[in-house]
C-alpha cells in the first residue's frame, strides 16, 4: 500500500505567493488609485468646509441672538466631522488596508507624530478635547494668560480671537494643558460688567450706592432679564464700589462700560462724593501697609 502525496501545482503555489505580497502591500497599485476621485473628495471636502466657514457665521449674525452661539458652536463640530469622514473615505483608495498594514500604518504614524510634530500634534489634540469639552466656543468672551477678546473660529490647532483694540490673536489650544482659561459668558447671551468706584470716606455710603444703582437700571445698554448689584467694601484709603451688571449684548459691553463709568462718576460728584485715583488709593495702601495700619 503507497501513500499518496498531495500535488501542489506551480500555479496554486504562485497564486498564494501573490496574494500573500498583495496583503503585504502598503499602497494600491497606481492602476487600482482613483486620482480624479481622490481630488473631487478634497476639492468638495474644502469647499464644504469654506461653505460652512462663510455660511453659518453670516446666518449668525443676521438670525436672533438667542441663537448666534449655537449655530457658531456648530461651525467647528462640522468642520472635524466632515474632515474625519473625508480621511476615512480616502485611506481606503490609496491604502491596502489589512491588519499587517494597519500596525505599519499606526506604529510610523506615531513615530512621526512623537519626534517631528510633537508641538504640533499636543495641539491637535487639545483641539479634539476642547471641541468635545468645550471651554470655549465661537462667540465667547474669553481671557487666555494677557488676551481677552471674542472667540471668531476655532479651528483643530489653534483659536482666533479678536481684542478689543480690534487685534486677531491667534491662539494654540495646547495652552488649556497650561493656562486657566477664563471664560466671560460660556455660551450664554451676555457677561457681567463690572465699573470700579474709589472714594474718600467723607460721603453718605447709602446714598452714594442709591446713585450708583440708578445709574445701572437707567442704562440703554442694560439688559433687564439680569440682576444690577453695586458692592462696596471699607478700605483704609477709602471706599470701593463695585458696579455689576450685564449688557443685552455682549459685544456693547466696552461702550456700556463706558457709560456706566461715565454717568457713575457723575451720581458720585452730584451726591457728595470725592473721587480718589487708583494710584493714590494704592499708594495709601503702601504707606500704610508699611507703617503697620494694614
């Protein structure tokens, strides 16, 4: 009795040996590439994005203001969305995409991400983490180390936020791993003002802080759906008033400042107050801390 061996033929054994390299194949085959259908992905996915970019701000401003946040909120979610959906629509027309390759694929990535791009890559990451976490958004007053300004655009690596004195600072969000972030209205319609007062004792506390108050409630710029608040605190050089309250719309608050300042100082001078510099209030506190008052 023989034993019968197994006929592998050439042909089956090549067959193999090709399938075995295409598998280990990083990037299709420039014939099996669709270059005019990866362009079309890129040109739509950027003109969907500029559409986006223009569109939605433009529907913000010229829509109600209750809901200018929420539709600048949604320019940069959209934005990653699309951007994530054009990626996965492309790796698999320019790469051969098997479990070998993937591991090729995620280890180079991370090798190029960690020594070349690492700066860069902290921000891309804190830029996902702040779209989910959003500390930040479009239309937010925010205030990051020195800067303080309207957030326009927030983009996957940095923000852009325009001062006050009409400047556009352009912000990396990998500073959130590093700097208190303050946030003026977090998404709400408005933000409190606040209007520092210094006077000299010899005055009627009670009717000084009566004045104040009516200058708050009689503002054009007052929104009515908040609370107006005049704090004052005894200091040794004199009495310190904190004028709180908040516009209808934020972006009038430098001229509501303004006018509360304004028409603050003149309730104090027409009631029988006297006004004292800030640096004179603080060089008291100086003189005084050093001769032991304070």
């Amino acid at each position: 009795m023989t034993n019968a061996t197994p006929n592998v033929s050439p042909a089956g054994s090549s067959g193999a040996e090709i399938s075995k390299d295409k598998a280990m194949q990083l990037i299709n085959d420039f014939q099996d590439i669709s270059f005019t259908k990866i362009g079309l992905i890129i040109f739509g996915t950027w003109l969907t994005i500029v559409i986006i970019r223009r569109l939605l701000p433009f529907l913000a401003n010229k829509g109600p203001s209750q809901l200018r946040l929420y539709i600048l909120a949604a320019v940069p979610i959209l934005r990653l969305t699309i951007l994530v959906f054009a990626i996965l629509w492309l790796i698999p027309i320019i790469f051969n995409i098997t479990f070998q390759n993937f591991l090729v694929i995620a280890g180079a990535a991370s090798v190029a991400i960690g020594f070349a791009f690492k700066d860069y890559a902290s921000s891309l990451i804190a830029g996902i983490v702040a779209i989910i976490e959003r500390p930040y958004r479009p239309g937010d007053w925010v205030e990051i180390a020195d800067d303080y300004g309207e957030v326009k655009t927030v983009g996957l690596r940095a923000i852009k936020i325009l001062t006050a004195s009409d400047d556009m600072i352009t912000i990396p969000h990998d500073r959130i791993w590093k700097d208190n972030i303050s946030n003026s209205n977090d998404g709400s319609y408005t933000l409190m003002c606040v209007v520092d007062f210094y006077v000299r004792h010899d005055h009627d506390a009670a009717i000084i802080r009566a004045a104040l108050l009516d200058v708050g409630l009689t503002s054009a710029y007052l929104s009515y759906e908040k609370p107006v608040m005049v704090m004052l605190k005894q200091t040794v050089f004199g009495t310190h008033y904190k004028l709180k309250a908040y516009p209808f719309d934020m972006r009038n608050q430098f001229s509501f400042i303004s006018d509360l300042t304004v028409r603050g100082k003149k309730a104090i001078a027409d009631n029988g107050g006297h006004e004292i510099s800030l640096t004179a209030a603080a060089e008291a506190q100086i003189t005084n801390h050093k001769s032991g008052l304070i």
